[in-house]
C-alpha cells in the first residue's frame, strides 16, 4: 500500500510500498466515481511529477487539503496509487482494498454530481434541491462504492467544491432509501448476522465497466480472496465467489457447536438481567486498568468464590469492550457450563472461541479450510478434535490481519475435560501481540499453580478487601434494584428500605444469596417478607438445605415428583427440555405428556431449577454440587448409578417408542440434510437427549451391577438394536450427531467385551460399530441412505443388513455383488508420497504415528474411522525409520536417516528436542515406561 502526502515544497509525492509489517501511517481515503480515463492521473504521473493539468488532479488537491484539516498527513487515492500495470500489485490491492477503507481514519466521499448551484446563501432553505441531487448521484449507482460505503466507520460526503454534507450517520436515513442497505448494515454489524446473500441483493442495480468487477468488488464485503482473471466474464467469476462462500459457509456450521452470544443473553435473561452498577466497579478497578492499558499485561485472572458474581461481572465486561471497540477490535467470548456436557470441555471452548472470531473476521476461517475439505465435521468432534483447533487457533492469533482481539473465558473450573491443557494453551498465547485475555474461575488451587502472575498476567481476587468492599456494594445496588421491583412491596417504602437493610447484613457480598431470597420474597406476602430475610441463613449451602426441607414439606406427593424431576436434571449431561425432563424422570405419563405440567413440577422445585424457552437449566454449579454430595444421601430416591440406569432404560424405551423410518418424511434417498428443516411439530423433540446419550448413562450406571439384564443376550440393548438399529442412525443424522453415534458404538463395544454369556450381543454390536464406521459420511449427508446406499453395499452376511433387510429399496432390482463378511482391513490411510518404514500406536489406541521415506511422521486419528491425519510433522533431512509414543501420549520420537531423534509434543506439533550422537542411521527408538528415558538404536554400531 502507497500513500500520498504534500510535501514540503507543495507537491504530491507517493510513499514507498508499505509490505508485511511495516507500520502505515493515519491516513483518509478517497471515495469517487471516475471520470474518462485519460483525465484521472496516474501512479505513473505521480511518481514522474506530471498529470497536475488533468481534472481528476482537483481530486488529489481536495483530498489532501481536508485530510490536513483532520490533523491527518497522508491519504489514499485509487487513481494513482496503485501501479495498474503491475498484473500481480492489481490483484493484491483488489483483494485488500475494503480492508484499507476500513481501517481508514476517514472516508470523503467527492460528489462531482452534485454541483455548487444547490448550495447558495439560502443552502438551509434549499435542502429539497440539495436532497434531489444527492438522490440522483451517479456514486450510488457504481459498483466499487458499495464496498467503500460499508467498509470506514466514519464516511463523510462533500459537494464538487467541497462543501460537507453531512455524514453516514447524520445521512443514514436517506443512504437507507436510495440503496436498500438496511440501517445495521450501514453501522458494521458483520455480514453474517445479516445474510450471506444481502451484498448481491445490494450490488444488483450497480453497475461496473468491467463486468467481472461487479464480482470482483464484492470480495472484501465478503472478506474472501480470490486470483483474479478478467475476460472470464461476469459467470464465471460469480460461480468461484459463490463456491467460496458455500464452502465457508458449510465449514462455519460444521464448526458451530453453541453461539457464545445467545449463551450469554439467556444467562443473563435467566440471572433476572444485568444491572450496570453491579459491575461498573470493575472499571475503575487498578488491575483491570493494568490490563487494558498495559501493553506487556495481556492476561487478567478474575477468580472468586460461588456466588460472587463473576459470570455476570464478565457479561458487563463483554459489553462494555463491545461498545468501546467496535469496528477497531475482536471480541470473542465463552461461558463454559458444567451442567452441559456439550460447553464443559477445552475442545468446546476452543471451537467457540474459533466460531466468533471467524464470524467477525471470516477471512480466518482460511485456517480451518484445509483440514475441514479433507475431514469434514469430524475435524471438530472426534477424539483429536483438541489437537486439530488448538493448531489452528494458534494459527488464527498469529495471522498478521488479525485485528486487536480480546478474549474472555468465563467459569474455568467448570471446564471438566482437558482443563490442564486449555490452561496450557492460554498460557502459551498469552504474550501475543494484539491479543488479550480475560478468564474467571473459582479459587482452585490446579488453576492457581497454571495461573501464576508475572508480567505478562495479572489477578483481581474478589475475597481481598479492597475488591471485597467494592463488590459488597455492588450487592447493595444488586439488593435496592431487587427489592424495589419486588410487586408486594411496592407500596411500602419503609419496608423495602427494612428488607434492603437486613438483606445487606446477611449477604456477604454474594449476588446468588441475594438471587435465592429474592425469588422466595416474590411469592410472599408482604408481611412475610422481613421474616423470611430473617430466618434465611447467610451460608449458601445451607440456603440450599432450607430449599430442600421446603420441597419435603410440599403435600400430596409433589415431594416425590420434585426428586424425580431434580435427580434427573442433576445426573443429566445437558440442559433437557421439558418433553425430555417428562420422559427421563419417569414422571406419571399424564404429566410427562404435557409440558405444562412437567413445568408447574420444575417451578415446585424451590429455586434449585430455572426455565427459559422451554429448557430447564439448574440455577447455579454450586446448587447442582450440593444436591450430588447431599442430596443422594438423604434426600433423592436412588443413588446416582440407579439414576443413570433409569435414564438410560427409558431413553431406550422412549427410542423404541418413537423411531421410526423416515421421520421426517423426506421420501428421497439422497435428500440432503443441508436442506432438511426441523418440523414445526418435530417427533424427535422428546427424544433428541436420548438419542445421544444412553449409552453413556449405560456406562455409568454401574452395569456390572445395576444393568447385567440389560447388557445380555435378548437384553434391552439387543432388542433396541434389532428393532430400531437403522432408525436411530437416522434419526442421529437428522440430529447432526452421527459422530457422537460412533463413539457410542465404541464405548458400547468396550463395555460388552469380556463379559460372559454375551457373545451373540457381541457379535451384534462388532457388526453395528463396522456398519456405522462403514458408512457414516454417506448417512451424515443424506440421513435417509442409512436404507439405500449402506444397506446395498454391506456384506451378505452382516447382521444388521439381515436384520433390516425388508427396508432394502424395492426399486433396486440388480443389487451388487458384495463379499460375505466385513473385510478385516478397517481403514486406509493414505497421505504419504513415499514408502511407509514405521508405525505405532499410542497408548491410548486413539492415534498412529507414521513413519516414510518421504522424510515427514504424520499423526493419524485412529478413532473415530474417518482416516484423517491430524498432523504432518517435518523437520528430518532423511528419510524418517522409526517412530515411538511415550506411555502417557504427549510425546513422540522419531529416528532419521539424517542421524538424528527428535521428539514430538503430540499436541501441539513442535519439535521439543533434536537428540544428536550417532554417526549412523537411527532405525528404532523406544521410550522408558515412565516416559522419562529414551533409547534409540543405530547403523554406528
């Protein structure tokens, strides 16, 4: 990028070519329509010091002049600062033109249409004059403006002797009416909250002298980079953006596990909304301001005991870096919940983090572009998934088009799987330019010795008593804002103020303690109110025993539906909705049929449970820690394992029940499930959780004891998978979960092995794991082949193809000729360029390490049976003979004909050491047991 600027001696003189990570000056920008091309000078006329008799020369003069009254020396002008000659210059600046008008200080748009005779003496009477000439502006109707309107944040428009007309805000009005650009459109909101196809609509009436750049004008609104290629004509060039951003597209909603966005609205819609002077605290607080100012302070730890706040703290945060930067920074954001299995793990918190960043900035997802051609969805969800994004969010937060970023992880010690690592890597990321963190947790003495403050990192403790005392009165405004809108007390002032009073005594700056009492005060009388603050205790563990005692003293039963409902939603893996509360807690079938019902149930259970849209969430981790280590013992029906078992038998139950072949009555073979759309009255709604999960409550009912039935031949797994084997991978494929159906065929497969007097089930569940491992991209993209394709093209004697050999299609008369048996190869693994000289596995069995000749090692995901390789390791000189896993699987070793060991982080890719000595090949290596030694054998002798 070049950019203009006056100098001394009055003339206009180019800049050198800023490149790579030169620094670019403040800089405005010009925004025009050309005039005929002979009379616009040139970048050669600029760098030879000719071209100032030329009209389009009056634009360089304004531009540089208003740009010298906004403080600002250097400006832009696509005239002539590109060199046009240059083919390969051309396309660079095509493909990075909207982000120089973004990242613009200012835009002046030079209206050369709208001439000096509507701005006379009277120009505050004539504005309908000056408002018809804007209307009829020949800028409006071009194709390279649209982007130029879209990309600054400040756009200004000036007559053609530079009068100021008025801004995109101040003009947004009438821009909306000539252009159709909705009013969000025009203020930054990413496209992708808009609608993928919202630019062409925009771009329809504009026109472009070159018809390819109709299409090529679009590539920054998109944020794509595409090789440009005029004479291909306006189709073409179209069909290459169009597959571009379907690809984009399907990669982004493979990547979508939860939108952190609706996460944190319903958080705060189910918390009874965030008030601003609970957390405006934090704002003046000296660590956070450390943070945000400091350069080398990129990492703040927010940690705190339940209850204090934190989440919502962080929610206050998030809006008010949100306001403060936007269209200057990214914002990315998590809220890990460890009653949901889907968002309590590192793997989640990467692919949300991943997901808001990209949608932000979709250029980034050219980093998960390539893994994702070659291993689809499962790149996100199989065993390895952690491996795969950890390198590409690395990747992402290296990239040098990365804005500013700021990242925030809320509720660190609800993370239940991989939390080590996701520490690790925050750690690792922490000291990158541009990037910031902000994480919360729990006092946890695991993330204490990971998180240890230096430099680069800081800590806010809400228990040490500065903090304490600015977070016990942000209670107190938490405690009037409660109280005040309470409906019984409305009317008493010197009530409330009585309430707010002996509230404030017994809350010990704890915003869930004030929550809790709130919701009993609302179903008070007034009168009751005082008291029950009263006899509330201040510990919030014994608050919960108060809810309890509450729930026990309800009559006529509900006492017993209440521990139905509350053991279920406490052993669940996610939130349940309430037609699968109804069905897992074995709730009497005229109440688990309406969800009314189920409803009034949950609402009886003191305030241990919370709804919204129809989900039902328990209110807080700390309530849901109370009930296992409590309630199970003296209060639940069952212990925990019995529970399991209950959810599991009647998730199979409900499965047989429900299943059914095309469930969504599709009626073709091959319709595809991008555009399969959830039916209004949809018949898997109450069935979706089960799908998904009875194996795994299988797994931890304790079987051996609680399900040995269950598990036998002619059992309730043998007779689910007889009847309906077939329907619940449709209905998995409907549900977008066929990944999770694999891992539960493995995991079912390791809990029937072994075991005596099961080997016909066994047999059953080997030939189920083959079939779905088999055939699961084919089902994952059109549900209803699980009939056609995968039963046609399974062995003869495959049990599952005999057992629903009546859901073969009729119309194929000529079937294939297919081998008896399943084949023993499992999978084929191809990638390497030469011959194969090692392999092994690790420890785990859920990855392979490869050694060739074509001197790389790749890591491959041996799990889940899509093949993929999950990582290319390069650095030998030679070819590469032996490869080994250390027993805990972190590490791996290699030996080179280059004389040379390295090892491995398995995690990550990086090369931790290179081991030099032999003065011959190394053919083998092998680590210790304890992963602590390493031998390695060689041709030195």
């Amino acid at each position: 990028m070049r950019l203009l600027f006056r100098s001394d001696n009055g003339e206009y003189k180019l800049t050198k070519d800023f490149v790579g990570d030169d620094f670019i000056p403040p800089y405005a920008i010009l925004s025009h329509t050309w005039l005929a091309e002979a009379e616009e000078p040139t970048f050669k006329n600029l760098t030879d010091g000719t071209g100032e008799d030329k009209p389009g020369y009056e634009k360089i003069r304004f531009c540089g002049k208003q740009a010298g009254q906004d403080g600002l020396r250097y400006f832009w002008l696509d005239t002539c600062c590109i060199n046009k000659a240059n083919h390969n210059e051309l396309s660079q600046a095509i493909n990075s033109m909207f982000r120089w008008y973004r990242n613009a200080c200012r835009c002046y748009v030079y209206l050369l249409d709208v001439p000096l005779s509507s701005f006379d003496n009277n120009y505050a009477l004539n504005l309908q004059s000056w408002d018809s000439d804007f209307w009829k502006s020949r800028w409006f109707t071009r194709g390279w403006t649209l982007q130029e309107l879209l990309a600054p944040a400040s756009v200004e428009f000036f007559s053609k002797v530079g009068k100021r007309l008025g801004d995109k805000n101040s003009l947004e009005q009438q821009i909306q009416e000539i252009t159709g650009i909705p009013a969000l459109a025009l203020q930054g909101t990413p496209l992708s909250q808009l609608g993928v196809d919202k630019p062409f609509l925009w771009m329809d009436h504009r026109q472009t002298k070159l018809c390819e750049d109709k299409v090529y004008s679009l590539l920054g609104i998109f944020d794509v980079t595409m090789p440009l290629s005029y004479g291909e004509g306006w189709t073409n060039a179209f069909q290459r953006l169009r597959e571009v951003i379907d690809k984009r597209e399907k990669c982004t909603q493979d990547l979508y596990l939860t939108d952190p966005r609706y996460d944190k609205e319903r958080i705060v819609a189910t918390k009874g909304g965030l008030l601003k002077d609970s957390y405006q605290w934090i704002f003046e607080n000296y660590e956070f301001q450390r943070w945000r100012s400091a350069q080398q302070s990129a990492l703040l730890w927010i940690k705190g005991d339940p209850g204090k706040g934190k989440t919502m703290l962080l929610c206050g945060i998030i809006n008010e870096l949100d306001k403060s930067t936007a269209k200057t920074a990214l914002l990315s954001y998590f809220f890990c919940q460890a009653t949901d299995s889907r968002i309590n793990n590192a793997t989640a918190v990467l692919r949300g983090l991943i997901y808001m960043l990209v949608s932000q900035q979709p250029s980034l997802i050219s980093h998960i572009l390539k893994k994702h051609d070659h291993a689809g969805k499962n790149l996100f969800e199989d065993a390895n998934a952690w491996v795969a994004l950890a390198e590409i969010f690395t990747n992402i937060l290296q990239d040098p088009s990365l804005n500013s970023t700021y990242l925030i992880i809320d509720a660190l010690d609800e993370c239940e799987k991989d939390l080590p690592v996701l520490l690790d890597f925050i750690i690792q990321n922490s000291a990158l330019p541009r990037v910031k963190w902000i994480v919360s947790s729990r006092n946890v003495s695991d993330i204490e010795q990971r998180l240890r403050p230096d430099r680069s990192q800081a800590r806010l403790s809400l228990e040490i008593r500065e903090t304490a005392e600015q977070v016990s009165l942000a209670v107190d405004s938490y405690i009037r804002h409660c109280v005040s809108q309470l409906p019984n007390l409305e009317d008493d002032k010197d009530l409330q103020a009585q309430v707010q009073d002996a509230m404030r005594l017994k809350a010990n700056g704890t915003f869930l303690w004030v929550s809790l009492v709130v919701k009993e005060l609302k179903n008070a009388e007034s009168w009751e109110a005082e008291q029950i603050v009263n006899e509330m205790p201040s510990d919030l563990e014994k608050v919960y025993g108060r809810m309890l005692e509450q729930i026990q003293q309800l009559g006529r039963g509900k006492p017993e539906l209440c521990r139905l409902v509350l053991s279920t939603a406490t052993t669940a893996y996610r939130p349940l909705r309430l037609g699968e509360l109804g069905i897992l807690s074995g709730l009497p079938r005229k109440i688990s049929d309406n969800p009314q019902f189920v409803a009034s149930i949950v609402g009886l259970c003191g305030s241990f449970l919370t709804m919204r849209e129809g989900q039902v969430y328990i209110i807080h981790q700390s309530a849901k820690e109370f009930l296992l280590n409590n309630a199970f013992s003296s209060f639940f029906p069952y212990e925990i394992s019995l529970v399991h078992h209950n959810m599991f038998s009647r998730s199979l139950n409900a499965l047989l029940q429900t299943l059914r072949r095309d469930m969504y009555k599709l009626d073709h073979p091959g319709f595809p499930i991008d555009r399969i759309e959830q039916p209004e009255r949809d018949p898997l709604a109450a069935a979706r959780y089960s799908c998904v999960y009875w194996v795994d409550h299988l797994h931890d009912c304790d079987p051996t004891r609680n399900a040995t039935y269950d598990i036998q031949n002619g059992g309730l797994v043998d007779k689910f998978l007889r009847r309906s084997y077939l329907y619940w991978l449709e209905a998995l494929s409907l549900c977008k979960s066929m990944s999770d159906g694999v891992f539960s065929m493995v995991k079912l497969e390791a809990l029937i092995q072994g075991r005596p007097d099961k080997s016909a089930l066994l047999e059953l569940v080997r030939d189920a794991r083959r079939f779905i491992m088999h055939y699961k991209r084919a089902i994952e993209k059109s549900p209803l082949q699980v009939y056609a394709s995968a039963l046609v093209f399974s062995p003869a004697r495959s049990l599952i193809r005999g057992l629903f050999k009546k859901e073969e299609p009729k119309w194929i008369t000529i079937k294939p000729t297919i081998g008896d048996q399943w084949g023993a190869c499992l999978q084929t693994l191809e990638g390497h360029s030469h011959n194969v000289y090692s392999v092994a596995f690790s420890h785990d069995s859920t990855r392979l390490a490869s050694a060739s000749l074509d001197r790389t090692v790749k890591i491959w995901d041996a799990h889940s049976g899509d093949g993929e390789c999950l990582q290319t390791l390069e650095g030998h000189s030679h070819n590469v003979y032996s490869v080994a896993f250390s027993h805990d699987s972190t590490r791996l070793a290699s030996g080179s004909g280059d004389r040379m060991v390295k090892i491995w982080d398995t995690h990550s890719g990086e090369c931790l050491q290179t081991l030099k000595g032999h003065s011959g090949n190394v053919n083998s290596v092998a680590f210790s047991h304890d992963s602590t030694r390493l031998a390695s054998g060689s041709l030195d002798t």
